[in-house]
C-alpha cells in the first residue's frame, strides 16, 4: 500500500535521435518500462528487398521475426544503412495485437548511440517537463505525439502504431 510519503517510480528508456539538423540540441524518443520488452546487444539485421528506408530489415527473436526500424530515417536523419551491425536494439512493445495470437506486436529499434535508461517519479514529472517546439522534421511524418524537455534533455514521443500495423506511409505524410 501507498502512503503519502512515497511516490511510484518508473524506469524510462531514451534513444538517441539523429534528425539531420547540424547543430541542433540532441534528441531522444521516450519509452517507458512498459513499452520495452528488452535492449539486445550487437546483431546482424537481415536486409528485406525494396523496404521503406526506415525499415532497416528484422532480426530472429523468440523463434519469430521482428522489424528492426530506424527511427532515425524517421526523423529525418540518414536513410538506410547496407549491411547495418546495429549497436544496440530496443526491443518495444507498440498499442497493437496480432490478430492471429492476440500477443502485442512488436518493433525492435535500430540505435547508433547509446540508450539512456533513468527513474522518474510522479513528483518529477510535475516539475521538470516543459513543452517545446519539434523540430520540422519530428513534426512532418505524422508519428509524433508529444515534444518537450525532460531533466534537461529535448525529448519526443513517437506512435509506432501505425507502423507496426503496416499502414505506415511516410510519403503520404509529409506532403
């Protein structure tokens, strides 16, 4: 049981963006613990043919396969990597199930950088988050959900959704 004296804490996870804007302020992609099922070490991404350029390919996991997406071709960062040996992965959970198992579909997320992993309490949150603006690339692809400053860093919260559904067209919407 809760008193008043102590506050839930959760763990949140940050994943460096690069948006491609030279000399910007670093950005990162918020998920919490919830969202993320595990952050794997170095592995090889298997390349799938004629895939979107934030479709990096997919890796084997749990006797299945995943995507692997590179949020920084979503961002507006450089476009995809031939032969990618990705640093770290962040295996996330997104809002949709398979229809054929009822499981949540997952996405694993390509990072160049090293995932920031910290805790926040209820408390925190009331003072340290202030709203900012996203940077035009952030802002034209239609998957952020909020953009602010958190303990000092610019942080966005991306909607992988329709992604992970497969009705995810980049083209469409940035025109």
């Amino acid at each position: 049981m809760q008193t008043d004296n102590t506050v839930l804490q959760q763990r949140f996870f940050l994943l460096p963006l690069h948006t491609g804007e030279q000399d910007a302020e670093p950005v990162y992609c918020l998920f919490t613990q919830n969202q993320v099922v595990e952050v794997l070490g170095q592995r090889t991404v298997y390349p799938v043919p004629f895939s979107p350029d934030y479709v990096q390919g997919f890796i084997e996991r749990d006797g299945g396969l995943v995507p692997v997406i590179d949020v920084d071709a979503l961002a507006g960062g450089a476009g995809k990597k031939v032969g990618l040996q990705a640093r770290q992965l962040l295996v996330m959970r997104t809002g949709q199930t398979d229809t054929a198992n009822g499981e949540f579909l997952k996405l694993a997320l390509v990072s160049t950088g090293t995932v920031l992993t910290f805790k926040l309490g209820e408390r925190d949150v009331a003072q340290e988050v202030t709203r900012e603006e996203a940077p035009s690339a952030l802002a034209a692809h239609g998957l952020t959900r909020g953009f602010f400053r958190l303990r000092g860093y610019l942080v966005a919260l991306l909607d992988f959704d329709a992604i992970a559904l497969g009705t995810y067209d980049m083209q469409t919407t940035a025109d």
